[in-house]
C-alpha cells in the first residue's frame, strides 16, 4: 500500500508528485495493468517466448555493432 505523510508546509501538488512516485518505483499500475484481465497459462507462455526472443535478436544486434 502506497503512502504519502504530508508535511505542514507542503503543497498538495508536491505530495501528490512524491505519490505518484512511489506508485511508479512499487510498480502498482503495471500489476493492476497485468491483473486487469484473465490470461490463460498459454497464452502467458507464449508472451513470454516472445519477449525472449525480442531481447536475444535485440543483444545479437547489439553484439554485431560493438
């Protein structure tokens, strides 16, 4: 659970940029973007030997130029 303890002279906008913040480093919208709809197992399995393959093909082309 993201909390923000806002000082006696803070803004409002401060404090909601210092939440904002957290939100981002505790990866809370990504999890609830995930969770949002079923995957099936499958289908999760396949999401995953693609991005393995996008970051080989990405690391070969990388070794090739440098």
């Amino acid at each position: 659970m993201a909390e923000v303890i806002i000082g006696p002279n803070e803004s409002i906008d401060q404090a909601l940029k210092r939440f904002n913040k957290l939100v981002q480093q505790l990866g809370i919208l990504a999890e609830a973007r995930r969770r949002e709809h079923y995957e099936p197992p499958s289908v999760k399995r396949k999401k995953k030997a693609a991005a393995k393959l996008r970051k080989s093909i990405k690391n070969s082309q990388r070794a090739l130029r440098g």
